[in-house]
C-alpha cells in the first residue's frame, strides 16, 4: 500500500510559498548528492553546507504554506506526499548535478537570483516571508560568492575546465528565464505588497552574471529562447526520478512517525 | 567515526637515535607533556601516528558513504539535514584529522594516495551496507558510540595536534551518538514494523560494531609501545567491555534484544558476550567484507573524476599569482 498524493488548495499565498519551497529543497537535494563524492574535501562541506541552507530555507516555507492552507498538511506531508505535477519549482533546480561545473552554473544562476529576491523581499508586508527572505538573503549571499568564485576559477583555470563551464553555461541558460516570470495569482501578490516583481531584477541580476562570467573569461549565449512550465508542474523528466527517491520511505510505509 | 587497529605501534627504534635526546622525550611523555609537531620525537613514534591518524582520517572520509547511502532518503525533512549535517562532520573531522597528520611530515595527497592505492587501512566497519533507515539510527547509537569509547582516552593522547583534534571530534561524536539513539527510540515506539526494521539492524550491526575495537589483547602485537608512548590508554578488550557493559542498559530501554544468546552478567555487572567471529574480521581488513569494493570504487571515482577541478583551482591560483607579481613590479 502506497502512500496517496495529497490535495493542495493552492491559494495565491499557498502557491507563492510551494513554488519557493520547491526550488529551495529540489536544488537542496541536489546539492546533497554530491556529499561524499565532491571533487575535494572543502567542497563536500561547503556544497552540504549550501545545501542544508536550502533545505532549511525550504522547510520554512513549506511550514509557511501549510499555515496559510490552514488544512492538515505539514512540512514533511507537502515534501513528501506531492507527485511531480503538483510540485512546482523552477526547471533550473531540478537539472542533474552532472559534472562540478554543471552544479556550479546553476548554482551561479539561481543564488545571483536569490540573492537579489531575497533582499527585495525584506520589504514584504508579510512579516513572515520577510523574516525568511532576511534570513535567506544572508545565506544566498553566501552562496553567490561560492558559485562566482569557483566559476572564475573554471572558466580561467586549464582549457579543460573553461570548456566545461562554458559547456554547462550553454547547457543551463535556457532554464533562467523563468524565473522572472510571474502568473496573475502572483501578480495580486505583488500588487498588494505582499511578493516583488522578480521581472525587475533581471537587470542587476545580469549584470552580476556577465562580471562574474567576464572574469571568468566566459561568455553568456545569445539565444533568448526560454524553457518554461515548472512553475506550473510541467518538468523535465528529471524530477520524477529525483522525487521516487526523495519520496520512497514516506511512499513505501505510510502514516508513520519518523 | 573511528578507526581500530590502534595497537599497531612501529617498533620501538630509540637504540639507534640519540638515547640523550630519547629518555628526554620518554620524559616528558611520563610527565604527561604534550609533544608538539616541532619537537624531537623517535621517528617510530612519528610513523606510528602518522599511520594512527591517516587511518582515522580515512576513516572518517569513507564513512561518510554508508551514512551518504541515506541522505536522500531520509524520511523526514528534519531527518534529512539531521543526516546532511552529521555526514558533514565527519568530513571536518576527516579535515582535521588530515590536518593534524600533516603536522608530523606528510602531506594530505600523499595519505590520500596511500588509501586510495589500497596501502592504508580505514576502519572494518564502514564495509557492511546501510540497508533500511534503522541503520542510519544503529550506526549513530553504536558506531559513534564506539567510536566515542574509543577516542575519549584519544584527547589525553600525548601527541598534543591529534589529542586537541580529538577534543573537538568527541562532542560532535556524542551528539551524533545521542541523534542515532533518538531516531532508534523513535522506530520503536511506532509500529511492529518500524521495531523490526530496528531489530534487525541491531542484529546486522553488533557484531561487526564489536570488532571496531580490534583484535582481543591476547593477540595484539606492539601495544606496549603505544601504551608507553600514552598514545594508548585502555587496551581493545577493555574498551570493548565499557562498550558492551554501556550499550546493554541501551538496548533493554528500546526493547531490543542483543543478539548474543550466550550473553550473561556477571557479579561485578559486566554483560559477558560470546566468542567474536574473528575470522569475518580479517577477511573484512583483507578486503573481503560486503563493500569493500563499492566503497574504494566510490572514493577513486570522486578523485578521479574530481582531478580536472584541483587542477583548474591549482592553474587559476598560479596565474593569480603570476599577475600580482607582474602588478607588483610596475
């Protein structure tokens, strides 16, 4: 007997909080698979690191939209009890690890993102979110000093390593462009102050990029075409996989305490 | 995490150094000084914890993959960065352990390489598979809690890097002692099944937690020298017997049953277990245990895979520093 979905009434707050939650423990969970297998000690540590950020960043909002759903679910129930339509982070996180500078790339994209969200958030009238968008802001910085300081690294270390990141730059960039997309629900959030408009960072937020990636001795692609549907629970066939193991305990012994 | 083999000191060589410079040195051992990295030592005592110490070092490092095993798994998000961060300290342990071996002389590659090449010995332990959640529980509740039997002597250990590294490593060790007992609490107050999947863990894990201590004194070789050298306090039996006589109590809180049916009390309180199985400990330090293989593969195929990164880190860090040098001479 396995352990059935749960129903979500995704309110414009429940979903603004999931979505969130979503990318913090996809990219968290991803981020801890490298544990025990990093290129170097140092980095078996800072990626764990990272990663436990995430995950804590992610169990406060999860913890947040069970509150505003103000219906039996949890934490765990909204981590572990979703299928993968109904999850819905961004497709960025939920790409594969593959090789370090694949993990770094898309660490670079999303905490040069974050770290500029979770700041603007600071402001929010909801004293909760922006309680979690302070906390979050000082991780993400972190966060966006590692990625930008290994991609330098890689892109101006050896001809292997600036082939790699330049790879993984051309690999990812198709998934950034969703993050600054906003849907109606999440437009009345931001008109009542509640959430910002992530379409007015993007300028800072490339910016940053084309620095770190200039330095780097790397280039950003010209192609504009955007890949788009997480937020609305359409993914790669990525996620399905990465959910049957995040999910197999709660799936496989149902109703019990952990 | 731990590593055995503790009574494994090199031969004593202190006939063929200076003998002044040697009864000054056993001096201060006796006088509980702490030796420190830039001070005369016999060059046995020097191999000796360089060996002890690397061996604890990887320990740590490949222990870090049957806990990792569940990292993904785990079934709670607050047992999920629980696992996370514990794993996460035994890596900074595997640091400073690295660290605290550099200061005798080797570098952390050269310790790496030997481990990798097969030369150096982690602990047995860490090659028997995490098979179900009740693991990760049992490994944290016995393995620490070996481990922590083992490395509390560590900390007056007379060589002062590996005696203050250890200090440090014994309070995350008995938090994640305390973590794994809480989760083994936890499976056996739910239901029949979550108490079986911890029954069978502690029957999985016993024995092999018993040999961590190393082979009975009755075999050991050299521990006078490591004993003299107050590198080691207690001997394996008796730290083997604190551990059993601790661990008991432990066991019949959780309803659990020791699996040793011959196990019995004695007058003085001390639980007698049964004959070890030495012959599945030798054939684990041979490389024959359940995982060795899986386990050497992991940690080759993480450094090998990882070789591009160090040395894109090590050619950016050189032209880094060509440029200064270059800015400092305009």
């Amino acid at each position: 007997m396995a352990a059935a979905n749960i129903q979500v009434s995704e309110t414009p707050l429940v979903l603004y909080a999931l979505r969130r939650a979503d990318d913090a423990l996809i990219l968290g969970h991803r981020l801890s698979e490298w544990c025990g297998h990093a290129p170097m000690l140092e980095e078996d540590m800072a990626l764990s690191n990272i990663a436990l950020d995430l995950i804590g960043q992610a169990r406060e909002l999860y913890s947040y939209a069970a509150k505003a759903e103000g219906r039996d679910n949890d934490e765990d129930k909204l981590a572990y009890l979703r299928d993968v339509r109904q999850y819905r982070n961004l497709l960025l996180v939920e790409q594969p690890n593959g090789d370090f500078a694949q993990t770094l790339v898309r660490q670079l994209f999303y905490s040069a993102f974050a770290d500029l969200y979770w700041r603007a958030m600071m402001t929010s009238r909801d004293a909760t979110l922006a309680a979690i968008a302070a906390k979050s802001e000082k991780e993400s910085a972190y966060h966006l000093r590692h990625a930008s300081e290994w991609i330098i690294r890689l892109g101006d270390g050896t001809d292997e390593s600036h082939a790699r990141a330049q790879a993984a730059i051309d690999q990812l960039w198709a998934f950034t462009g969703e993050m600054f997309v906003v849907d109606d629900g999440e437009r009345a959030l931001i008109h009542a102050g509640i959430a910002i408009d992530p379409g007015t960072l993007r300028g800072r937020w490339l910016t940053t990029l084309s620095d770190v990636v200039k330095e780097a001795t790397l280039t950003l692609p010209q192609n504009d075409w955007m890949q788009q549907g997480g937020r609305a629970g359409r993914h790669s066939e990525h996620l399905g996989h990465l959910l049957s193991e995040l999910q197999s305990m709660q799936r496989t012994f149902p109703g019990q305490t952990w | 995490m731990y590593t055995q083999a503790l009574n494994t000191a090199e031969t004593d060589d202190r006939g063929l150094e200076d003998a002044g410079k040697a009864a000054q040195f056993q001096a201060r051992i006796d006088a509980e000084e702490r030796i420190e990295p830039n001070d005369w030592m016999p060059a046995a005592y020097r191999k000796t914890l360089t060996r002890q110490i690397s061996q604890h070092a990887h320990s740590e490092i490949v222990g870090m993959l049957p806990e990792g095993n569940w990292i993904t798994r785990a079934p709670t998000l607050r047992r999920k960065a629980a696992l996370l961060a514990k794993v996460q300290d035994e890596c900074g342990h595997g640091l400073y352990l690295y660290a605290a071996a550099e200061t005798l002389g080797s570098s952390r590659e050269e310790l790496v390489d030997a481990m990798l090449a097969g030369k150096a010995k982690y602990s047995s332990i860490f090659n028997y598979p995490t098979l179900t959640w009740a693991d990760i529980g049992t490994i944290g509740w016995l393995v620490d809690g070996a481990a922590i039997m083992n490395q509390i002597p560590l900390c007056r250990c007379s060589y002062g890097p590996y005696a203050r590294a250890m200090i440090r490593v014994c309070k995350e060790e008995s938090f994640h002692q305390r973590q794994g007992y809480e989760i083994m609490v936890t499976l056996c107050r739910g239901s029949d099944e979550q108490k079986a999947m911890a029954q069978d863990a502690l029957n999985r894990w016993w024995w092999p937690v018993l040999m961590m201590f190393g082979p009975p004194d009755a075999t050991s070789q050299h521990s006078d020298t490591s004993t003299k050298w107050k590198i080691k306090r207690f001997s394996n039996d008796e730290l083997r017997q604190k551990f059993v006589d601790a661990t008991v109590p432990q066991a019949q809180y959780l309803g659990l049953t020791i699996p040793d049916p011959g196990m019995t009390q004695d007058a003085a309180g001390h639980w007698r277990y049964s004959e070890i199985d030495w012959t599945e400990f030798k054939q684990v330090l041979a490389g024959n245990g359940p995982c060795n293989r899986d386990r050497m593969a992991a940690r080759r195929k993480a450094h090998d895979e990882g070789a591009w990164v160090r040395e894109a880190a090590a050619a950016y860090a050189a032209k880094r520093a060509q440029r200064q040098t270059a800015q400092a001479a305009e």
